[in-house]
C-alpha cells in the first residue's frame, strides 16, 4: 500500500513539472521563431497542404482586434492563373518616374506620384524579391475600413502577422507584400472581389506569400540590416 502511494506521489509530481513546463517551453520556442524568422524572398512549387492552410487562416483569425470588430477577409489564392492576372493588373509602388509601372503623370523622383520619403532610405539591392505569383500559396487581406475599429488596418496587421508565424512554425517561409493591393484595388476591384466571395466594400490591404523557402536562390544579397535596440526604442523607468 505504501509503495503504491510512494509511486502515485512521485508521478504526481512529475505531472506537475511536466505542466508547469509547457507555458516557459511554448514561450521559448514562440520567441524563437520570431527572433529568427527572416523574409522568404525565393519559394519552391511545393503545394501548401489544404490542412496547412486552414491552419494559417485560424491563426489570423485568433487575432486580436479593437471591439473585437474582426474587420478582415481573408482570401487563401492557390490558383497560378489568378496570381498571374493581379500581378498583370497592378504597378508596383516605388518605381521611378517614366520607367515600366509608374503612375500615369508621375514626375521623376516621386513613386507613384508621391514625394520619396523623409531620411535615410536603405540602399538598393540585387537578389530574388518574391511577389504574387512567385509563391505556391497568397493570402490576400482585406479590410473594412467602415467598421468600428478605431484602426482597422491595424487589427489587419495583427492578423497578418498571427499569420505570418503559423506559417514559419509550421516549417514554410513568408513574405508581406503590399504592391498587389495597387492591382486588387484598381480598376479590377469590383470583378476581384466578385471572384474572391468578398464583399465590393471592402478594400485589399496586404498579402501574405507562403511555400517553402527555395534555399538555392540568391536572397541574402537583398536583406537590408534591422537596427538595434540603442536607435529604435527607449525603456523609461
């Protein structure tokens, strides 16, 4: 009898360790992905499995949002077709005057016809830059700016980014890309959401690439350096 409760104790005990364990585990291993997960500027043709997807997809939507007013759609494109025909309909932003995809009228110097931004601009670089069409699956979000969130576009990128590491936990490389927005929003918009089951109202705000990371593919070359904690935050107190 003694050594019966001695042994009940005992694994009592190490259930107890064992449980305690889980919360500083999960934290640790959360912190991990996002201290190294990078920008997956390259993907394979891998297809994103089905149960995957709706993996990530509930992950954004267990994002958390002002009045829980959840002002998002998302739209998971596996359809290469598709992908063609937004990548086919858009400009990029950011491309100089008079070249290939700027606004109509753009002045040089300005992007899209707006001023460049104030300060230092972090320099050009070659190597692979994925966009639509270059990744197995996109997810395309859209926002409703007519809700009651003080900042829908904010709850959006809580979203994406709840997203973004369901992805990378889940062993695939991601991308935030917001150029195919010019595209989703453009004189195509109405037909897109037609096609996409959204409602005309709403407006695309990102999309998010996700496939496996093509690790034979020049990406490093492109990375720009992330600055530190002495010239981007302050601790008070």
């Amino acid at each position: 009898m003694k050594n019966g409760v001695y042994r009940f104790a005992v694994l009592a005990l190490v259930l107890t360790l064992l449980i305690s364990a889980v919360p500083a585990a999960f934290a640790e291993t959360t912190v991990d992905t996002i201290m190294t997960v990078g920008t997956t500027q390259a993907f394979t043709d891998e297809k994103v499995p089905e149960e995957d997807i709706r993996t990530i997809l509930q992950a954004g939507l267990a994002a958390e949002s002002a009045i829980n007013q959840q002002p998002w759609f998302f739209v998971a494109l596996t359809d290469q077709e598709v992908m063609k025909e937004i990548s086919g309909s858009g400009m990029p932003f950011g491309a100089p005057g008079g070249a290939p995809g700027s606004a109509p009228g753009a002045a040089p110097g300005k992007m899209d016809g707006k001023e460049p931004p104030k300060g230092d601009m972090p320099p050009m670089a070659t190597g692979a830059k994925a966009s639509v069409g270059d990744s197995p699956l996109a997810i395309l979000v859209y926002v409703n700016e007519k809700s009651m969130s003080p900042n829908p576009s904010f709850d959006c990128g809580l979203a994406v980014q709840n997203m973004y590491l369901a992805a990378a936990s889940l062993g695939y490389g991601a991308k935030v890309v917001s150029s195919p927005t010019n595209a989703l929003n453009g004189e195509k918009h109405d037909e897109f959401c037609e096609k996409f089951g959204v409602d005309p109202e709403m407006k695309a705000v990102a999309v998010l690439l996700v496939g496996k990371a093509d690790l034979s593919a020049d990406a490093t070359s492109s990375a720009s350096v992330r600055e530190g904690l002495e010239s981007k935050t302050s601790i008070i107190g």
